[in-house]
C-alpha cells in the first residue's frame, strides 16, 4: 500500500485547489487560462457575461446620446396618460 502524504493538496470553500489557483494567476493574466480551474457552469457563465457585454456595447454604440440616455433612465422619458396617473395616486393614498 501507498503512504498517504500528510500535506496533501488544499482546497478552497468552492473545492479548487489552491496551490493551482496561485500557479495560474502568477503564470498568466488571460481570462481563458484562469478558467481552466473552474467548472464547466463557471465556464459558461463567464463567456455569457463576455458576450452580453459585447452585445450592449454594440448596441450603444449605434444609439444617439438621448437614446442612450432614455435607456440609462426609462422612468424619465415615458409617458403616461392623466387617467393613469390618477389611478396610481389613488391606488398609493389607498395603500397608505
């Protein structure tokens, strides 16, 4: 039988092995070599955050300034009619 060492490998609260951990991010400062130590769901997390960010900046970039300032800020430019804005006064003083 093997002798187990009594030092073996530690790990993190998330089950990574720390010793990796520390190569990896000294080693290197890509994205995709840090998540080489992750999980498959990491994984896929991270390149749905990278593309959503890709997608907005796209987007922002074909909008006008006020464009993107209604879409910073939607409660400022919407419009509402004069009975629906009673209705939600009423509804708040009821609630109250």
């Amino acid at each position: 039988a093997k002798a187990k060492k009594k030092g073996g490998p530690k790990y993190d609260e998330v089950g990574r092995r720390i010793d990796r951990q520390k190569k990896v991010v000294s080693d290197s400062s890509s994205d995709e070599e840090l998540l080489d130590d992750l999980c498959p769901s990491s994984r896929r997390d991270a390149d749905f955050e990278r593309e959503l960010k890709r997608m907005k900046k796209k987007v922002r970039e074909g909008m006008t300034a006020q464009q993107r300032e209604e879409m910073a800020n939607p409660w400022l430019h919407t419009q509402i009619s004069d009975g629906e804005r009673q209705l939600k006064k009423d509804m708040f003083k009821s609630f109250y």
